[in-house]
C-alpha cells in the first residue's frame, strides 16, 4: 500500500504542473478557414498560398468508436442514429463509473479515477475504426508472434503466481496458478518490456506508461496539431498525461538506411490531389505498436474533405506480426484556433515523480520484509489489482 500511497502522490504531482503549460504564438500558422467559435465554421477545404491541401489546425476525434467491431455487429459497418442514441443513453447511465468497492482495498484505490475524471464521447456512426478487413477484426496473429505472446504472458504470470489475484482465481491470474514465489524473479525478461509486470527493480520492469513514453505511431485518440510548410509538415500528438510527441513528415528525399531506427518511425509524404499521403518506416524495437516495430509500415492519408472536417485513414503492415494488412478510418473535426490557443508540449518526463517513487517505494517494502516488519513484496499484486473488480465494475 505504501508504493500505491507514493506512486499517487507522483501523479498528483504531474497533475499539479499542467497549470504550467506553455502558450505558443499561433503566429505563421494559417488558421482554418472560417474558425470562429466551437470547432471550425462549414465552407469549402482551403488551400496553402503555395498550392497544398491546407491540413493546418487543432484535429480531434470527436466520437467513440470501438477499434474493433463487435461480434453483435458482424456484417453492420454503421449504426442508425437511434442505435447511436440507445447506446449514449446505457453509457451515461453506467453506475460502475461511481460505484465504490471495499473502501481501503486495494480496488477501491486503484478505482479512484471516476467519472468526474473521464469524459465519454458520443456513439459515432461506424461500429469500428478498423474498416478492412470487411468484418472490422484486426487479421490473426502469426504463429511466431502467437509464441512470443505465449513466452511473455508464462513469465508474467509467474511473477504473480504467490499473490491473492492467483489464489483467488480472479482474472489477472487467467491460464495460471497459484503457489510459491517463483524463481524468474530474479530472470531477465524475455523480451523488452513495454507493459507493468509484478516486479519493480528498475524502470525497465515499468510500462511505457510509467515511464512516460506511451504515446505510440499511429495514434487513435489523441489531439493533432498539424502546422504545415512548403516542404515538410510538423504534426504534434497531445495524447495521454503528457504523453504526447511531436512528428515531422517531409514531402522530400528518401527514409534512411535500415539500421537507422526511431521511437515513432521516419515519415515521408507526397500529395496525391487533395490527400496527403504518408509512408512511416524504421521504427525501433522498443516501441512496439500493438506488438509490431522494426518490421512496421504505415500508410496512411490526410484528406481535408472541408473546412471543418479531415477524413483520416492508416493502413497498417507487419507480415511478422499480422496475416494480412488492416485499415483504419476516422472523421477528424477541426477544433477551434481561439479556445485552443494554449498547446501543451509533452510534459510528462518533466514532472515524473511517480517512478523514483514507485521504486522507491519498492526499496522501501524489500527492506521492511528482510527486517521481519512485512510481508514478502512478491506476493503483493502491484501490477493487476484492478482487475480483480467485480463484474461490471469498471
């Protein structure tokens, strides 16, 4: 409890310095057309005074569309606008957003997060972002990515095996077992880890999340900020707690050598009418996106269809991976210039506490169990307790 205890306080810390934002002059940056209140005003796609499709502005997903398309909506791409409504109306009345579990348990303070904390966008029309393959399904898993899943998820589980999510059979402990502390605590893991696991002897046992370094190419869910030139085109993602990143796409030359690898890739781009059109390679091995790096390639399309409205589309390819290639689409919204004068720059690696705490923390409860003051740290579950929950409690 203690590590929970100092690794909240980290994140309230990180809470506390998004007052500190910078403002960024929206100076050089052509406004969309029309932009005057709410997100931009309807009218015509503008051009750049150099010709291009202008895809400058503040882009957001302003709908909740579930990345793959539920079995109950196999062979139904859209949903009618009372379908959409039904289900705002059952999301609003969800009461496991506010209800409260055993107060002091670990569930109760791993729940915290209500719903004052999380906003809930409308139903959108699509019953998935993927849109190919037909079924709206990300394609099957390779056999060789299958094994690897298999080896990190046996590892995982070991870790856990002499905690209560284990004895008691509750989800996080699914295909393993319970029993006593297992011997690869003291193993390397078999592969980068980019997920939490139960063991906190450094930062590489963290997730990505906790080491601020989520934000992952392509991204679904976050704020773009697009600012565009004659040659090349910056495109920030405010995405996470601070979690966001910046990307350059340039409209020239050719991606670099092989060996040359980056945490989101290296974009290249050419307008093909009014669509820009991105081709994103070299990415590095550790930042996977959903399992997929150096053998990842996006294509992806910005199309300013008017001024208030860029339909976006990334087709995604690992043959390492996946056994086909998947497509997804969304409807960006322009969002107004004005009101989202302030951007905020990633801020996260600037304010994280919460991981010297949390591993402080971790120090803190090995010392305690080596004197006889506590309990063994590996049968504490510090990495699933949340879904240990009731059912239907989120």
């Amino acid at each position: 409890m203690r590590r929970r205890i100092l690794e909240s306080l980290g994140v309230a810390a990180v809470m506390a310095a998004l007052v500190l934002f910078l403002q960024l002059s929206a100076a050089g940056q052509a406004p969309a057309a029309g932009a005057t209140g709410g997100s931009a005003a309807s009218g015509p796609a503008p051009k750049t005074t150099w010709g291009h499709p202008d895809l400058q502005g503040i882009w957001l997903d302003e709908f909740d569309t579930p990345l793959e398309r539920p079995a109950k909506f196999a062979t139904k791409e859209f949903f009618t606008d009372e379908e959409r409504a039904a289900q705002d109306e059952a999301r609003s009345g969800n009461i496991g957003r506010n209800q409260r579990v055993e107060r002091g348990s670990l569930q109760d303070v791993a729940g915290a997060y209500n719903a004052v904390f999380t906003s809930v966008k409308p139903t959108g029309r699509r019953t998935s972002m993927v849109v190919e393959p037909a079924d709206g399904r990300i394609p099957a898993l390779t056999p060789a990515t299958q094994e690897r899943n298999r080896r990190d998820r046996e590892f995982r589980l070991a870790l856990l095996q002499n905690t209560d999510t284990c004895k008691s059979g509750a989800p996080g402990c699914n295909g393993g077992k319970y029993g006593p502390p297992s011997a690869v605590f003291s193993e390397v893991a078999p592969f980068y880890n980019t997920s939490r696991m139960n063991r906190h002897d450094g930062p590489e046992d963290q997730s990505l999340g906790d080491r601020c370094m989520s934000g992952v190419t392509p991204d679904f869910g976050g704020f773009r900020r697009i600012v565009q030139g004659p040659d090349s085109l910056a495109i920030g993602v405010d995405t996470g707690q601070g979690q966001g990143y910046q990307r350059v796409v340039y409209l020239s030359g050719n991606h670099p050598p092989a060996n040359v690898r980056m945490r989101h890739g290296d974009s290249r781009g050419r307008f093909e009418g009014n669509t820009l059109v991105v081709e994103t390679t070299n990415f590095s091995p550790k930042f996977p996106f959903r399992g997929a790096a150096e053998n990842l390639k996006l294509v992806e399309r910005f199309t300013r269809v008017d001024a208030n409205t860029m339909e976006y589309a990334v087709t995604i390819t690992d043959p390492t991976v996946w056994t086909a290639p998947w497509t997804v689409k969304q409807e960006l919204t322009a969002q107004q210039d004005d009101q989202n004068r302030i951007y905020y720059e990633p801020r996260c690696h600037e304010g994280n506490y919460g991981l010297p705490a949390l591993l402080i923390g971790a120090r803190v409860d090995d010392k305690a169990f080596k004197e006889g003051r506590g309990p063994d740290p590996r049968s504490q579950d510090t990495a699933t307790c949340i879904s240990d929950l009731p059912p239907g409690v989120q």
